[in-house]
C-alpha cells in the first residue's frame, strides 16, 4: 500500500460502527417490534422504499418500510418500531468505541484528511451532530442531503472536490455494502474492505463485498502499518 495518500474517506456504519453492537439493548429490534422477519426487514432497508437521498420523515420511513412488508401492522406499533429504532441509531452514534476513536484522532495528528461518504436517510443520522466522530472529519457526505447514493461515483468526486484532492490521493474505508468499493475503484481511489463488524460473513460474503478494493483489514488499526504521511 503506498504511502501517497493525503485524505483516508471512511464510511460510516458498518465501517466506524455497529448499531447492532453500540446500542448494547437499547431498544429492541425493529422487526421484532413489527412482527417481522428480521431478515426480510434488513433486505427491505435496502429496498425502493427506504428514501436516502432526500430529506425525510423518520416515522414515515419506519412506515413505508414496514407497510411494503405487511400493511396489516397497525400505526401504534409503527410508531413504538419507529422510537427504538432511533434511539438505536442515535446511540450508535453518541457511544463511539474508544479504540476507533483514537485511531482517527491519531491518523488526524499524522496529517491525515478524514472524509466521510455513508448512504443513510435523515434519521439515521439525527444525532450526527453530538457524535464524538463529527469533529474529526473535514468533508461528510450523508446520500440524504446529497440526492446521490454509494456507489454512484457522484458522491466520491464530491468528496473529492470539496478536499481538492485527486482520486489517487485518497484511500477509501468501508464493508463493503452497496458496492461501495465498486464506486470507489470507477473513480480512481484505492480501496480496503475491513471486516471488524462482519462477524456473521462467510468468506463467499466477504469477497463479495471486497469486489473493487485493493485488500482487506481486520480493524482500522492497521491503517497506521499501511499507510504513512511522509510519503
């Protein structure tokens, strides 16, 4: 890996954090709430009717999503699923593992530019202000205010163009889902899959998901091994 890189762009859940593992019980799983088959609902989040490239309602969204599953559920249970599944994205957010924290603030002393690309709707995002991620990052990108989603190469060259840097001088970090890797590679910019969050992949899964990137990475520790400020 070369030691060229002046800007690291990171995604975000699933990459810096899990809100499965981060919310530690707060609230209880959305689908379970709906009667759902946890499986169907997490297929569905990536669904048509799951709206993250524009400004949205959070309930409304929990709504839609769940009424294209079911539309017998009844809108007080909506509203319940709704609740905890923002509590369990705005916990994720606020209560950042210690270890990644100090691996950005670190990459930042060394002169690293930090970026931000996730594909995430108004909501799931709400408490991006008050995470202790916010002041480390330079250029953030969230799909809902950008009317573009990963992997449509838009959103990297927008990330690109608010750092003025070129495609080879960054290095882009995620796992891997919606061919993130793919979008990144069409750009120009070198790509790691790290896997710290994939507990449940097989490895069929885990290449699916490195498909466009130049490696893989267990946690975002080896960053400091793989790349080096000076050049």
């Amino acid at each position: 890996m070369k030691s060229t890189y002046k800007a690291i762009l990171f995604d975000l859940f699933g990459t810096l954090l899990s809100v499965s593992k981060a919310a530690k019980g707060q609230g209880q799983y959305t689908a379970d709430i709906l009667g759902l088959d946890r499986k169907a609902w997490n297929q569905a989040c990536f669904g048509k009717h799951h709206d993250i490239v524009t400004r949205t309602d959070h309930l409304e969204t929990v709504r839609r999503i769940a009424h294209s599953l079911d539309p017998s559920i009844p809108f007080h249970k909506v509203r319940q699923a709704a609740d905890a599944r923002q509590l369990r994205f705005n916990t994720a957010l606020l209560e950042i593992e210690p270890g990644i924290l100090t691996i950005l603030q670190y990459l930042k002393q060394q002169g690293f530019i930090l970026g931000l690309i996730s594909n995430a709707s108004t909501g799931e995002v709400d408490a991006w202000p008050d995470s202790p991620l916010a002041p480390l990052f330079t250029s953030v990108h969230f799909s809902w205010q950008r009317g573009v989603q990963k992997p449509d190469p838009a959103i990297y060259r927008m990330a690109l163009d608010e750092l003025a840097i070129a495609p080879r001088a960054a290095l882009f970090i995620g796992d891997g889902s919606s061919e993130e890797h793919m979008g990144a590679e069409t750009c120009g910019i070198d790509s790691l899959l790290v896997t710290y969050f994939l507990d449940g992949c097989n490895e069929q899964e885990l290449k699916r998901r490195g498909e466009g990137s130049k490696g893989r990475i267990k946690h975002i520790r080896e960053l400091l091994k793989r790349v080096s400020p000076e050049g």
